[in-house]
C-alpha cells in the first residue's frame, strides 16, 4: 500500500479562505474587523519566525493586527500589564502569547491572564476546563487543526481506535478530549508507554506529537492506518517530523507530511479562533441578559 | 488464578483515620475545625441517603457539618444564593452540591459557582483544567479514590497499561487524566468503542465506570489484571456492580467488589479533600503576598 497524503496546505488554504470570509463578514455587520494580538517576549529566532508567519497570515484573512514585543528582560508585571491592556482593548478579538516565555517567566501562569473569551491559543486552564468538561469554548489550535485534516480525507473518528503518542498540555491532552468528544476511542502513550511498538499497531489513527525525530518506523503502524505527524525537527536534510516518512508511507493507508501537513493547520485554526472569539463576544453583547455562568464564551 | 479481593471498606477506613488526625491537628493549630457544606435540592431518595452518609462520615473525621436542604422547585437564583453564602463563609472550607439536581436546573452552570478553592468534589471547570494542565487543585473523589486502592495494593502504574470503561465529566476523563500523571498508558473505551473485548484485554489496570450491570466478563479480561469496578447498580440479588463478579474473580489478579470497594473510598476522598482545602486556604491566608495568578489553590 502507498499512503494518500494528506495535503495540509491545501486544506489550510481553504480553512483560511472560509475564515476571511467569515471575517469579511463580520467587519460588514459590526464595522470593525476581528482583532489578533500576538505578543512576543525576547528575540528567540524561531519563536520570531512563527509570530511574523501568524500576523501575515491573520492580515492576509482580513483580521486586523495588534502586535506586542517586550524586552526578553521583561518584569511578570510588565507582561501582565500588556496583556491586561490588550484585553480591556474591544478592537482585540483574540489574544496570543508566545510560546515558550524566557526561564525567568512562568508562562502557565502568564496564559492564565488571558481573558477566557480572547483565548484564541485554547490553553488557559478555563479554556482546558471547558474542553475537559464538554463545554462551548475556543479549543487548542494544532489539536483543532489535525480533527481538520482528518475530516478531509474523509477519516471515520466515531468507534475508529485513535492512538495519541505525546501527552503535552499543548498537544496531546487536548488531542485526545477533542478524539473523545468525536466518539474515537483514545490511547494516549507517551515516553513512558512500555512496547510503544505494540500500542501504535492496535490504531486505526495515528496522532503523533512526540517531539522526537522519526520515532514511528513502518513496524509502528497497522496497514492502512491514518497517520497525522505533529513533530517539526531540523535535521540535516531538511524539515522532518516524528514519523520517518518514507517507510512509513509504504505502509499506512494515510499520510500528512513535514513540512506541508499539520503546521499550515495551526495556523488555520489560530484565524477561525480569533473569528469566532469576535463573533461570540459580539452575540454575547447583544444578548447580555440572557447570560449564564457559563456567559465566559 | 484467583483474584485478591482489594478491600475498600477497610482502605477507606485508614484513611479516613489518617484524616481525622489532619483535622484534628488543624483544629489544634486553628482553633476551628475543616468544614464541609453539602447541599440537597429536592428529595431523591437516594442523594438523601448519600448526602446522610457524607455528613456523618464528615462528622466522625472532627469535620463540621454545614448542611443545606433546599425544595425541590428552588430558583436558580435561591441556589445561587446558597451557593455565595457558603463560598462567603469562612468556616466552610468546602462545598458539596449534590448532583444530580432537578431537571429544571443547569447541574453544571450551578457547579460552576462553588469558588474553586472550597470545590470539594473537583467538578467545577477551573479544577477540571487544573487536573488536565497537571497544576495543583482539588481531584475528583471517585478517581482519587481508586487510585489510592489501586496504590493500596502494590499495583504499579507507572507504564502500565491502563484501560477505563467510561467517559463521563465525573469519573472516566479525570480518571484518565489522574492515571496520565502517574505515568500509566491510559485507554478511554465507551459505549461508541468497537470490540470492548478485544480492548479491554489489553489492559494491565482496568477501571470499569460504563453504568452497565456485568458488562465485564471473564473473556474482557486479561489472566492477572488489576480490575477495579466503579459501577453500582441496584439487582435482584442486591447492590452488583459494572463487572461479573464471580467469573471475572477466576480471571483477575485484583478485583474490587461491588459494595465495599470503590464506594467507601469516594467519601474518604471527600473528606481527604476537605481538609486539604481548609490546609491550602489556611496557608494561602498566611502567605498572601506570595500569591501569582495560580493563587487559587
């Protein structure tokens, strides 16, 4: 079997091209475009790479750009400050910070002064609360954006036996609620998992946020399975994830690659948050009485 | 083989003891003890009977015994109202609301209300993603609990792997969330999964809460497996729970019984809880100005 590969940048493309729709219409109602506030702490190359490549992608959707850069020195105030600033702004639809925060910084307590409703990232532990819970809330964007891949490719969830490898805050937990929520069943393995090889052959998907370079070989996969590769690594010949593709696409029935295949989604799915967080406080403010404790989002 | 029955009464019994001497030392360092505030709306006769348990346990462990019995056809607002007082209340330290409430009432909404740091069953959605971001907060009673039986027998999680038969807010997800921490493999199958058998044989460690009377038999499990059984269902021939009993004990290497099992341990866990709750805001009152935004507990 040769795996269909899954074109990430494909379905990205039309992701993004149904937000700026949606965006456009959202400035057409309420005479005023969604907002994106990105903040950046210090000057990481990478980190640099990925804000520049998230506010060109929001302007390109018609999503009107609200950028922060702070000193890597900077004081938990000073950053509090921002994010208090940006948050009491109504131009601001969505807030994110940067990822990681210089050592000095506690970046899940600094999430944790995002407002609920602008928290475009889904990582606040009210946003993860909500997801835990089954709850109306904004969802991690890269979990977000691998349920949008496999619903492209037509990928059956509800009964398939979905295997998660990586259990990160940002990834793979909010992976596996967002799997639960689709009626799949849920394997989350991780550095821990004894005979990773074993667990990974039982999927029918595969979900692989393990953070370490062509960890899944083609002995890892049952024949046919759907295989989402989350990892992004340098190495010597290039971009490559967590699944070393070439051998593995001999054996799965789907495949995404690196680059081209969840990173564009991420993004994808960063935009449609930041849409929907401004269409949600718009709905809320025209219907304040109707507010529940659940009135957060 | 036959399986080694994990005794739940007396496990709770221990540490329900251990308990009360937290308390105690509280009491002696505070001059007031741990309280605990359950709230009924309505007259199901069997939350009656749970919420009566739960108070004379409470009352046994030297917990004071804030009790609030509300009619059936109570507002919103009326519970709301209770809610604030108790939260208010400096000697509550925490609050129970008996679920489930009456149909004409948002259980969930209504949760929500009890401050996060008096949130004794860890059902409100700031402890929900608390647990799931791995940050310090109050657990779930019933996950907790089986993790402490599970922990009474020796049984090791650590790389284990772990099935649960069940997702619901209560008991499954935290579960799996609780067993993720203890860097256990974790599986979350439920009524969607295809071949329960085949899954539920994987496992090392398995935890039934599905609500189904003897949905696990001796074929769904594998020769020498932990199995704890959270179900408990009202039959002809007495209290039985999620799992067949006499068959699955000749297959087991642990199994808990129905009662007698997990059920004393969810009210230690409350209690446990209690306490914890009363220790953490007591230390939070001494150190306020060492608080940061994960302050809430």
């Amino acid at each position: 079997m040769t795996a269909a590969i899954i074109d990430g940048a494909a379905v990205a493309r039309a992701s993004r091209a149904r937000t700026a729709g949606r965006a456009a219409a959202f400035r057409a109602r309420h005479g005023v475009a969604p907002g994106l506030a990105t903040v950046l702490v210090g000057d990481d190359p990478a980190s640099e790479v990925y804000v520049r490549n998230k506010r060109r992608a929001a302007t390109e959707a018609g999503i009107a750009d609200f950028h922060r850069h702070l000193d890597a020195r900077s004081a938990p105030d000073d950053l509090a400050g921002v994010i208090a600033d940006l948050g009491a702004d109504h131009r601001v639809s969505g807030i994110l910070l940067q990822l990681p925060v210089p050592q000095h910084l506690d970046g899940p307590a600094l999430v944790d002064l995002i407002p609920p409703d602008k928290d475009v990232d889904g990582l606040t532990t009210l946003s993860q609360g909500l997801l835990a819970r089954g709850l109306p809330g904004l969802r991690p964007c890269t979990p977000s954006g691998v349920i949008e891949l496999l619903d492209s490719a037509d990928v059956g969830l509800a009964g398939a036996h979905v295997v998660v490898v990586g259990r990160s805050e940002l990834v793979g937990k909010p992976m596996a609620q967002l799997l639960l929520g689709r009626d799949a069943t849920v394997t989350i393995a991780h550095s821990r998992t004894r005979n990773l090889e074993a667990v990974t052959r039982e999927a029918d998907i595969l979900v692989v946020a393990a953070g370490r370079p062509a960890l899944i070989t083609a002995r890892h996969v049952k024949p046919g399975a759907a295989v989402i590769d989350v990892g992004i690594h340098r190495t010597s010949h290039g971009l490559a994830g967590d699944v070393a593709f070439d051998e593995v696409s001999a054996v799965a029935g789907y495949l995404t690659p690196v680059p081209g295949g969840v990173g564009p989604m991420t993004i994808a799915a960063l935009l449609s948050n930041t849409v929907s967080a401004a269409e949600i406080r718009a709905a809320a403010t025209e219907s304040t009485d109707r507010r529940s404790p659940h009135h957060v989002l």
